[in-house]
C-alpha cells in the first residue's frame, strides 16, 4: 500500500520516464475526493475509452457525463502517446470490482493473471476501486478492430512504469479493468500479460527517456512568434489544424499571415479544451500548442 503521489511528483516520475505529457487546466485539484477515499493506493488500472479523437476523449473523461461526472481517470492516452493529465485523486474509472483481485494485487502474487473477477460495481462487498488505482484511459473504440500505434502502447508501459517505479511495486501492481470486475472487458486490443512483461522488461533496466526521433508535431515556437504577427507555414498549418477541430472562424483560408481570424480560431480551440477568461484569448500557448499537434514537415 502507498500514499498517493503528490502532482508535482507524478509529473517528476512521468517526465524521468520519458513519456509525453499535456497539463490540462485544473487537473491538479480535479478530483471527487469528496465522495470517497483516495488511497491508500495499490496499482494502476488500465481502460479503452469506447472513443475516438483526442479532443473529444480528453474532454469527456475530464467532465464525464450527467451520471458519472469526472474526472473519469488521472489521464488519457491518445494513440500518438502523449498522455493527457485530467485528474489528480479519487476518480470515477474502476467502480466496484473483485476484493481477491484486489488482495492479489497487494501481495503481487498471481501467475499470469490475476484470478478471474466474481465482484463488480454494485456487488455486495465489491472493493471501491477508485481509492485504490490510479486510472489511464487509452483512446480506442474497443471493438477489437481499432489500432494500438506502437506509440500509444509505448505510453502506455512507460506512465505503468514510472508508477510502479515511484511506489516500488512490480508490473504485478498494473491490471486492465477486465481483470478487476467481471462487467468489463477493456482494455481490448492487447494482453495484459504482454504488457505487464513489457512493464517488468523496463524496470528491470532503470528509467530511460526516449531516443530522439524527428519530432512528430511542430514544438511551441514562443509567444513572441504569434504577437509579431508572422507570416510563415507555420501558421497555415495551425490553421488547419483549427479547421479539422472544428475551430473555425476563417472566412478564407487559413493563410501564412497571422491575421484576427487566426487569434479567434485559436480562443475557439482554447476553449474546446476547457480554458477560460485570459488563457482563451486566442493567442497560443505551451499546453493548448502541444494539444492541438500541428504536423511536422521538414
């Protein structure tokens, strides 16, 4: 059993493990410890969204819906890897699930798996796993057709990692929700044994950053680019962007020359991810940049 990490030491394990992370407003007081416990804590849960698009993910699990409010896990993992942080505490993404599974987990003694669940959320004497998991949901349908890029699988072992690296705990601490309650089948598209194996594989070396590659998506060029009113690719392709999120307040375009429809796109996206008052002025910044992943192109 372990106290819960703080935020700022999360982030610490996160980053020393090479995974990519977005902050996303708020996440650090965003929790439902008002209704429950939060800790102590025994592992990480593993879920599938049942969405696609990262946005779209990113949002319902930070404000869930009428009959589960969020957050719906600590963060999202989109299928490029970058794990977006929503949450900081009690969450509602495990439910109800088996009290053996859960005494397994503690003592890190099961062969492959975890024996098969019996409890789920509602069962007399299930174990509240939101005070007891830190909780990732992956962007994917679940229908067992949808992908899992390398690079969201790779996300996904390093956040396990780095969380099981900071707590002390074995892979034997990470579960899918599958394994927790007998009502769930996520995550669907990948084994947990294959990736607790991946898991121990990497603690087994010690915590590695990633081998740099050329970079996805176009890094934060500063603010000062944006308020000297450029004219650079760049811009088309942020623009671009905003018209695929549907953010749009071009009548043209978008063009290379930073204009006024440009700055009321972009509040449109800042918005979309949830900022407001002077963080949605339009003009960009680090978290809502790395968010909307605008293309790389030599």
């Amino acid at each position: 059993m372990a106290t819960p990490l703080t935020a700022d030491r999360l982030l610490t394990a996160l980053r020393a493990e090479g995974v990519d992370i977005v902050e996303h407003p708020g996440w650090r007081t965003h929790n439902r410890n008002h209704k429950g416990a939060w800790g102590p804590l025994n592992g990480v849960l593993i879920h599938h969204t049942v969405t696609s698009g990262t946005a779209g993910s990113v949002r319902l699990c930070s404000n869930g819906y009428a009959a589960l409010p969020g957050p719906l896990c600590h963060g999202v993992i989109d299928k490029e890897g970058t794990v977006h942080l929503v949450g900081n505490g009690r969450a509602n993404h495990a439910g109800g699930g088996d009290p053996a599974v859960l005494r397994r987990v503690i003592a890190e003694d099961y062969g492959d798996r975890p024996p098969a669940p019996a409890f789920h959320d509602g069962s007399p004497g299930a174990a509240d796993g939101n005070a007891r998991f830190y909780g990732f949901e992956c962007v994917n349908l679940g229908d067992g057709k949808d992908p899992w890029p390398d690079a969201q699988l790779d996300a996904v072992e390093r956040v396990s990692a780095a969380i099981c690296r900071a707590h002390g705990w074995s892979a034997k601490a990470v579960i899918g929700h599958v394994e927790w309650s007998d009502q769930k089948i996520d995550p669907r598209g990948f084994t947990m044994p294959a990736l607790r194996t991946r898991i121990a594989n990497r603690l087994a070396k010690g915590a590695t950053a990633k081998t740099p590659t050329t970079p996805r998506h176009q890094p934060f060029p500063g603010a000062s680019f944006f308020t000297a009113r450029p004219s650079s690719p760049l811009v088309t392709a942020m623009g671009r962007r905003l018209v695929a999120e549907g953010c749009s307040a071009y009548r043209t375009g978008p063009g290379p020359r930073w204009t006024e429809a440009d700055r009321l796109s972009y509040a449109a996206w800042q918005h979309k991810l949830g900022f407001r008052g002077a963080d949605a002025d339009g003009w960009p910044g680090h978290a809502s940049w790395t968010a909307l992943k605008v293309p790389y192109t030599v």
